[in-house]
C-alpha cells in the first residue's frame, strides 16, 4: 500500500517516508521490520520465531504508511528487528536486546559482553534516536504518533482489547482519542493495553514527545485486525480521521 511517489530516504538502519509531509505530526514505527543483518546469524533463532511478532509488529508499518499518506506526516520506521535492538528501549533497559521472549530463549543475544552491546547501540539504536530527533526538529509543528501492533493471544492469555490507546504523563491527545472513539470504531478501545507506562514501553513518547512538550500518543493495534494490505488501508484510514479529529480539540482545548 506504499505511495511510491512519496519520498524516501533509506539506510540499512532507518527508514523515512515523506520527510517533507507538512501536517506537523511525526510517525514513528520502531517495530517495522523483523530483518537481522547478516553478521548475526539470525541470532541463532528458528524461522518461525525470526519472521513472528517476537521479532516485529506485524501490520503495524502497513498502517504507519497509510497514516503518513492520509495525514501529510513524516514516517520513521526502523529497518532492524527489535530482537536485534528494540528501539523503544533506552540502552541501559535490560530490555532493550533480550535474551528470552515469550518463554524462548534468543541465543545471539546470551550473555553479550558490554562493547557488543555498546555496539549494538552505536549500530542500530543511536542512528534511529537521531532520525527521530532530526525529523522533529524540522517538523513546521509537532505532534507525535508511534504505532505498534500486539498479538491476540499473549503467554496463553486472550486479549479482548482491540485498540489500544497508551500515554505516558501528558494524556492530552490520548484522552482526547477517547473520548471520540465511539464516534470513529466500534473495536473495543482501551486506555494503557495492552501494555502501559509499567511494562517499560514509554522511551519513545517520553524521549521525543513529553520531553518537547508536544501531544504525543502510542496506538496499538491487534494484530489479527490488520493482517492484509487492505485492512492495514481501512485502519490507517478510520485512525486518521480520528487522530485529526482529535487533535482539533487538543488545539481547542490548548
């Protein structure tokens, strides 16, 4: 569903689709892709944990695109699998390279002596920190929306949240989200799931949003709800005209 007239600047690290979008929000996708540069090996991992939601968000970029077409809005997407460096992690977060998900051990990243994680940081998370931060800084205004995608069934236990809709302490465009997501979905919409500011998941929101004081959210997605490109469209649509709507109120209500 990419609009190949947009424009593009890639590197083996980050991604960034229409960097002169002109709405001011800024996307962010730090889950985009479960691609382990070839000097890993794989991190020692089968296919089917390699290619599966430990590795990445599945749908999640699909929608990010969308949301960058619809909105007029930057896109950064990391192009190296969380499993690698999770990109939403500070590097002094034990889970920003982890030796075991979902129950399963990650060999490549076993008991990794402290310049290969320092490495690890140079390489792949200092390098998308910065485009973020770059794309912010020449934004005309700023908003920060980043999304993800999370798996109906989690560690054995079903999920019946849909959408979720996380903040860390500046809840101004989150709540109002909530309050108008009866007018855009009928999807069980939730405040903070499936994961909230206790589960660690805040680095990007606190580190580009609440640090410059702009209205910042994460949308999650269950993933079952965007596992085709045209599903990917139909959300990327129905969660722009919420976003913008939203926002109109956030600007009201400044």
């Amino acid at each position: 569903m990419s609009d190949h007239t947009m424009e593009t600047t890639t590197d083996d690290v980050v991604q960034v689709l229409h960097p002169h979008g002109a709405s001011g929000i800024v996307l962010v996708c730090e889950h985009a892709s479960h691609h382990v540069p070839a000097a890993l090996q794989d991190l020692g991992l089968p296919e089917d944990m390699r290619k599966g939601h430990a590795a990445w968000d599945p749908g999640a970029l699909g929608v990010a695109e969308g949301l960058s077409q619809r909105l007029d809005a930057p896109l950064v997407a990391s192009r190296v699998s969380r499993l690698v460096y999770d990109c939403n992690r500070p590097p002094e977060a034990p889970s920003a390279i982890l030796e075991w998900s979902e129950g399963r051990e990650i060999p490549g990243n076993i008991g990794l002596e402290h310049r290969i994680r320092a490495d690890r940081v140079a390489r792949y998370y200092l390098p998308f920190e910065a485009r973020v931060r770059a794309v912010l800084d020449t934004a005309p205004a700023q908003v920060l929306v980043t999304v993800h995608s999370f798996t109906p069934v989690f560690m054995g236990q079903r999920r019946d949240v849909e959408i979720g809709i996380l903040h860390d302490v500046d809840t101004r465009l989150a709540d109002a989200m909530l309050a108008r997501s009866l007018q855009h979905t009928a999807l069980h919409v939730q405040r903070n799931a499936p994961y909230g500011p206790q589960d660690g998941v805040m680095h990007t929101l606190q580190q580009h949003g609440v640090s410059r004081g702009i209205p910042n959210v994460m949308i999650e997605v269950r993933n079952d709800l965007i596992a085709t490109f045209a599903a990917q469209a139909a959300m990327a649509q129905m969660l722009a005209d919420w976003i913008s709507q939203s926002l109109s109120a956030v600007e009201i209500a400044a």
